[in-house]
C-alpha cells in the first residue's frame, strides 16, 4: 500500500518511523512520502492560509498550495505505478472513523492525506479531486484538534495493523472489539498473562479451568459487562438475534 502525506509539519509525521507502521515500511508492505506543504508555495512568507470569505475568526488553507502538492504527488504516484488513489482528509466535520472504515480503507492501494491546521482547506479543493477519485472526509472523534496530523497517526495505525502479514497473528485482529463477527459490536474483556498471583490478585479460576466452552462464555461475560458499562449505545445498535438466552441472563 502506498501512503502520501502533504502537511506543514512533516516532522509530527516522525511516529510513523517506529513500531508496527515502521516495521510495515522497513519490510516494504507500507510505502510511506510524507511532503510538505510549504514547497509548493511561491512568496517570500511561503503563505498557505488567508482570511475567510464572509467573515469570521480564523484562517482558512489556500487553494494554490494544495492543488499543486496534489497534482505532483499524484503524478509521481502514477509514474511509479500507483493506482486508484483515494483523499483522506482529516476533519471534526467529517464522517466518524470506525473499524468498519478502517477495514474499507485497508482494502484500497493508495491513500493521500491531507492534514489541516486553522480553519481547514477551502471547500473548491475536495469538491476538485472528488470528481476524479473517491473523497473520505473523516473525523477520529468528537473533539477538536489544532490541526489533522494526529489523526492521520491514527487512521494510519488502525488501517496498517489490517494490511495482509503486518500484524504477527492474523487472529489477533478477528476478536478486537469492534471486529465484524462473533463478537460483533462488544468491547473486548480483560486479559491476564503470568505470574497468577500478583500483589495478593489471582487471576479469574475458569481462565485456568482448560475448558473452552466455560472460557469462551466468561470472556462473553465479560464483553457483555463492559460494554454495558462503557458503551451502552454499542448494545443498543446491536441486533437482537446477536444474543443468546444466556446473555439475556447477563
Ligand atoms: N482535525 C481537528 N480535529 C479533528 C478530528 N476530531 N478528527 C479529524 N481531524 C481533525
């Protein structure tokens, strides 16, 4: 998979260097260009914002710089054998990120992310590459960030652990809570490793019982319990088929 990133701070990009996303770069499944915005400006104050239109605080990002990056990143793409580029622009406007867009997105070849800081980019530049390729705005959350870098941090993170052989166990993904699948729309319980006994707290008996069925119905317990607790809204989204007689029982 390729990634671009076009942003006025390419050093905040630095994290995608190390761990899991550096190790999918390092063994050539992650082709990562972070650019900066910057070298496509041509005054002498390598302006990329100005005040809005109709008003109002803040600065909004100009048109120029972000048409030039994306048509030169664009074209080196292309040149080099990319297809089928998609637009990822971070924003508190955009649709929720979740695991569900996660996968969609890992399934693509070549994503472009375009952070913004102030105001956001001018409207003519999505509404420009959206009628040559598909246009995600997303939103990691209901909270505003000075700026879209780290949430291309995070969307990068979420859509690499998917990518074919990035993740050591490929199982290790098919339980995560918001997984489509058995556990479909719960959160995930917790875990225990070694030792058993730590600061006089043992660790639930059944986990050592050996018996999977007991096993599988506590940590369903579990997930039940948390997400009740954490995320009762999960539950109520969930189909009611999803439940069995001993969840209802829960
Ligand atoms: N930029 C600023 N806030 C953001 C958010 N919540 N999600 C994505 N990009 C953002």
């Amino acid at each position: 998979m390729r990634l671009d990133v076009v942003t006025i701070f390419p050093e905040y990009l630095e994290p995608l260097n190390v761990s899991l996303v550096g190790k999918a770069r390092a063994r050539g499944q992650l082709d990562v260009r972070v650019h900066d915005l910057r070298a496509w400006t041509f005054d002498r104050h390598n302006t990329v914002d100005d005040t809005p239109y109709g008003g109002g605080p803040g600065m909004v990002m100009k048109t120029d710089p972000w048409g030039d990056a994306l048509d030169t990143v664009l074209a080196d793409g292309y040149e080099t054998g990319a297809r089928a580029p998609a637009l990822i622009v971070p924003t508190p406007s955009g649709r929720p990120f979740t695991q569900e867009l996660a996968v969609e997105l890992s399934e693509r070849p070549w994503l472009i992310f375009t952070p913004a800081r102030y105001e956001g980019i001018d409207r003519r530049v999505m509404d420009e590459y959206a009628t040559r390729m598909p246009v995600y705005e997303v939103s990691i959350g209901d909270y505003v960030l000075a700026g879209g870098e780290a949430a291309v941090l995070v969307v990068t993170e979420a859509v690499a652990r998917l990518l074919p052989g990035v993740l050591g166990n490929a199982e290790s993904h098919r339980d995560d809570s918001f997984a489509p699948g058995a556990m479909a729309n719960l959160l995930e319980g917790p875990v225990y490793t070694k030792p058993p006994v730590w600061r006089g707290r043992d660790i639930p008996e059944v986990l050592l019982s050996g018996h999977h069925g007991k096993i599988s119905r506590w940590r369903r317990d579990e997930a039940l319990r948390r997400t009740t607790l954490n995320r009762p809204d999960l539950i109520e989204r969930c189909d009611p088929k999803a439940f069995d007689k001993k969840d209802r029982e829960m």
